[in-house]
C-alpha cells in the first residue's frame, strides 16, 4: 500500500543523505538557498507498506510576464526509480502541488546512471514525462549538467593519491610540501574568498556572484553540517625551509653529478641541476620579499566543499594570480577529499563537465583539469518535463532563454563598466 504522508525537515533531510539517490540539490536547507534567487520550496513524501519510500522537495518561481510557475524537483524524486507505484505516487502529489501553485510543467533531472537504467527513461516516458535527450553535459538547454566527474574516496590515503594521474600526483605531493597550509574559514572570510573569486572571473572571463549569494549559501548550509569554506595560506616560513631543503638537495646532487666520467651525460645534468638552482634561488628571494610584507602569510586560493550523506560536491573555488607555482588548488583539492571521506562522504564531485570536448571547444580546459584526480564520469539519465499546460509550456520554454540571455547580456555590459 503507497500513500502520500507528512513528515517533518528532518526526516526528510536524514532520508535524502541515507538514500542512494538522494543530493545535495533535495535539502531543505538548499531550498533555503534558493529563496534569495527568487525560488520557494514544498515537500512531498510518499510510504509504501508503512515505510517511508520516496521523497522529494519541489522548488517554484514565478515567470517573468506570465501568470504562471515553473515547479523543479532537482535532481529528482528522491526513490527507487525501478519501483512503479512509488514513482506514481510521487508525481501525482507533485501535480497537485504544482497545480495549485499554477506551475505549467514539473521538472525532474534524477541523479541516477543513465548506462544502467535505460528502462527507468522508458517508464518515465510512460507515464507521461517528455525526456530532453542524453545531452552534452554542459548543455544550455538544460538546468543542472547531465555528466559530471567523480572521484571515489573510500580508499586508503595512498589508494586515493595512486588514482590521481601520474603528473598530478606529483603535483600533490610538491603541493603539499611548498609552504601552504589549508584551513577550515569562518563566515568572517567570505569577503576574502569573493575576492578571489572576482579575480578569477576576470582572469578566466566568466560572471561571478555578489558576497550575498555566498553569504546564503553559508548561513543555509554550514549550520548543519553541509557545506564549509576553505582557504589556502601561504605560509614564509614554511616555504622558506623547504625552499632551502630543495637548494640542500640540488647542492648535494651536484656534487654526485661532478664524479660522472661521462662528460656529456655530466654537462647535461648539471645545466638541469644550475637551471634548477637559478629558480630556487629566484623562489627564496621571493619569498623573504613576502615574508618582510606579509609575515603572517597571504591567502592563494579558496574554495566551498558541500556534504550530503555519502557525497560531497565541489561548488565553488578560486585563486589568485600571483604565486601559482606553489600550486595551492592541488593542496586545495586534496585537503577537501580528505576532509570529506573524514566526515563519511564516499565521493567527491567535481561538477558538470562536457565528456572528451575538442581541444578549441570552450569546456576543454575544465575536462583536462577534472580528469586527472582519478574521476570517473557520472552519466545521468537527464532531464524530463511532465507538461501540465502545453501552450504555456510552448511559451514559457521560449521565453526563459531569451530572458537568461538578455539576463547575461546586461551583466556583461555593467561588468565591462
């Protein structure tokens, strides 16, 4: 017997981070977030023989010019979506709500494996959802991307570094003994993260929020336990010992260099061992600059790390343009997964992705950047509609692009100001 029941934030919040298809995205406490961008949230759960067997948290906004709302369960009813009557009984609550909020159409984007579960688009189909296709992972046309990259972090520290490419774990390794150190930040922070997050943005040429959008997302999120704020300090006196334990080491490696008889195979390595010296030489002169201008270190790099249940999600991160060579991100990156399988997340999800885009596509610097800690590709099954008024439908589907892109278009501009 499945009917629809009441429950409370709690049980519902402990029933998304317990259930294999629960995210992030179907918190109370991410509706929360959403409230400032416009957004408000109700809840819908459903039993099935006395057991609680489905959940799902349904955000709707109101449509510029139109008398109606857009109903979203992102990423999903939270069930199993090979159970029928649990599924039925899910939408129909969710289209009595959505009816009585004038929403034209529900909105679902599961987070469950496409490659796996071809039938579950098959059922969602028969029951009446429009399917928008297995898209590109950062399509436009849809509102959370489709693909994203994992890494598994259930494993041994070692276990976990090993499933880094080659190149990045050397990366790790060296970022971790640069003089960096990584810090758990408080809401009083939130300014210096923005601040490199402008930084980037203009480096990197995309629009970046305002500190009130990073503010809500800390209050909502942080009390509970579900998102944390990290920064990356440069410490000079750190990096000064291990500046001078490199200079130690080349030295020593010279001298083993000067007993090679081979004179050409001697030259080369010395050019390479005074080549390195020059720069570390460079490096310690630098740092002494920063340890006389900033004897309590500077900051590099932050980032936001979000937990629910077994997953955590890189949101946000950003860095500095200067001292790059110390690699703080990689420091960064490391720290969180960590941090994330200390606190009982068995993944770490480094966002949408386009999957193996061309070297002139505009998403190829973020593929090569998140396939080298050991990720794996997400492949969901994508994003439906289940259209409750088809003319309004045809129109508001029309008419949220074109408002999203005037939307940009305006913020370029006051940005270029």
């Amino acid at each position: 017997m499945v009917e629809i029941i009441n429950i409370t934030d709690k049980e519902h919040d402990d029933f998304v981070m317990t259930h294999k298809n629960g995210d992030l995205l179907q918190l109370t406490s991410w509706a929360k977030t959403k409230e400032l961008t416009g957004w408000y949230s109700r809840r819908i759960a459903v039993s099935k023989n006395d057991r609680l067997s489905g959940v799902a948290l349904l955000l709707f906004k109101k449509i510029p010019k139109l008398p109606v709302t857009m109903c979203y369960a992102s990423r999903g009813f939270v069930c199993d979506y090979k159970d029928t009557e649990v599924v039925k009984a899910l939408l129909s609550a969710a289209k009595t709500l959505a009816q009585d909020e004038r929403a034209y159409t529900i909105k679902i984007d599961p987070d469950i494996d496409a490659t796996t579960n071809r039938d579950v688009i098959d059922d969602l189909k028969l029951l009446g959802f429009k399917h928008h296709g297995l898209t590109d992972g950062m399509s436009k046309k849809v509102i959370q991307p489709r693909t994203t990259m994992v890494t598994k972090i259930d494993v041994d520290d070692q276990t976990l570094l090993k499933s880094f490419e080659r190149n990045n774990r050397t990366k790790v390794r060296n970022a971790i003994k640069a003089g960096t150190t990584v810090v758990k930040a408080s809401r009083q922070d939130l300014p210096t993260f923005v601040k490199l997050m402008e930084e980037t943005g203009e480096r990197d040429g995309f629009l970046t929020r305002d500190i009130t959008y990073f503010e809500s997302l800390y209050d909502n999120l942080n009390p509970n336990g579900h998102m944390e704020l990290f920064l990356v300090k440069l410490l000079p006196n750190e990096a000064l010992s291990s500046i001078n334990t490199d200079i130690e080491k080349v030295r020593k490696d010279m001298t083993k260099a000067e007993k090679i008889k081979d004179e050409e195979k001697k030259k080369n390595q010395l050019n390479n061992l005074n080549n390195r010296m020059t720069k570390l030489d460079k490096q310690l002169s630098d740092m002494e600059k920063i340890k006389e201008s900033h004897p309590d270190g500077i900051v590099l790099s932050g980032a936001l790390l979000a937990l629910s249940g077994h997953k955590s999600y890189y949101l946000y991160g950003a860095s500095s343009n200067e001292y790059r060579e110390y690699l703080p991100n990689h420091h960064m990156q490391w720290h969180m997964m960590l941090y994330a399988r200390e606190k009982g997340a068995t993944t770490y999800d480094f966002g949408g992705v386009s999957v193996e885009p061309d070297k002139d596509d505009e998403h190829f610097g973020l593929w090569q950047f998140k396939k080298v800690w050991g990720t794996s590709v997400s492949d969901k099954v994508g994003e439906f509609d289940y259209v409750l008024n088809k003319p309004l439908y045809a129109m508001a589907e029309t008419m949220i692009p074109l408002f999203q892109k005037a939307k940009m278009k305006i913020g370029e501009i006051v940005r270029r100001k």
